[in-house]
C-alpha cells in the first residue's frame, strides 16, 4: 500500500465462482501503480444479495449498476465519492484504519439479513467450503504467529 493506492475493493457475491471455487470469496481490488494509499472505499456486494449459481442467479451487469454508480467516472478512482454510511454499501476507510486491522480488507460492516432467513441460507456445501476458506485462514495466520515465536525465540510473548 505504500507502493500503489489501492483505492477500491468490491466485495463480489458469493457464488461468484460457483460451481469452479463454491464458498469462495472474490473480491475485486482497484489499485493505481507509483502513488501510496491514503484510504480505501469498499462497496459490499455480497452482503444482502443472493447467491449468485450458474443457472437460476447468474451473475449479471445487473449486479454491478450500483457500483458503478458508486465509483464514478474516473478509472483510477479520485471522482467525487460519497461514504453511504454504515447502512450503505460503499464505505471508505483511511489508512489508518486499513492498519489496525494489519492490513486485512475484508470489512463487513452490514448485517447479512439474508443469512438470518433459514430459507435464504446458502447451500450446506458453500456453507462448508466458505467454513474451510476462514479455517485456512485462521491456521494460515497461527502459521505466521509460530514463525515470529520461532525466529524470535519468544521473546515477544515474554515481556
């Protein structure tokens, strides 16, 4: 971030990637080359959306109307935005804010409404693989821990 602004994230829906990766999730980063990121705007497409499926939700230009709205004319992002708030879906976060979370992006802000109606739940296996994906994850970060205590002899852990 320091090396380009990356100054757009979309959240895609889940699905996106159905049925090549199910329970993926894709993201769309937006970022201009030579200039550091001083914030970063996030339009979640995937909270409050069905899931897309190849046959009976596909993905569509549809899907991305109000993004685009959102984003604006200019291609490297620096239009006239406007954070909707935390009942929006575009939502931009500073730099600072992007640190304190040790860089990760993936920023939920809304209430999923659509994983509150037990008839509106994604299928058990993209249950299950969106389950994986966050376990990997979470061992992938244990991983990165170890690797500290190990090149560090656990010092840090000891003051």
């Amino acid at each position: 971030m320091q090396d380009c602004n990356v100054h757009t994230v979309l959240r895609l829906p889940r699905g996106t990637f159905t049925p090549y990766s199910p329970g993926v999730k894709a993201n769309v980063v937006f970022l201009q080359k030579g200039l550091p990121t001083e914030s970063t705007w996030i339009f979640d497409g995937r909270s409050n959306v069905p899931g897309i499926t190849k046959k009976e939700r596909p993905l569509t230009h549809e899907h991305f109307k109000e993004f685009e709205r959102c984003y604006g004319n200019d291609p490297n992002g620096q239009g006239k935005r406007k954070d909707l708030g935390e009942e929006g879906r575009f939502r931009k976060f500073h730099i600072s804010e992007i640190k304190e979370r040790n860089y990760k992006l993936d920023i939920t802000w809304l209430r999923d409404e659509t994983l509150e109606d037990a008839n509106d739940l994604p299928e058990p296996e993209v249950l299950v693989a969106e389950a994986i994906t966050e376990l990997e994850a979470v061992v992938d970060d244990l991983r990165d821990i170890l690797a500290l205590v190990e090149v560090n002899g656990g010092n840090e852990f000891n003051e």
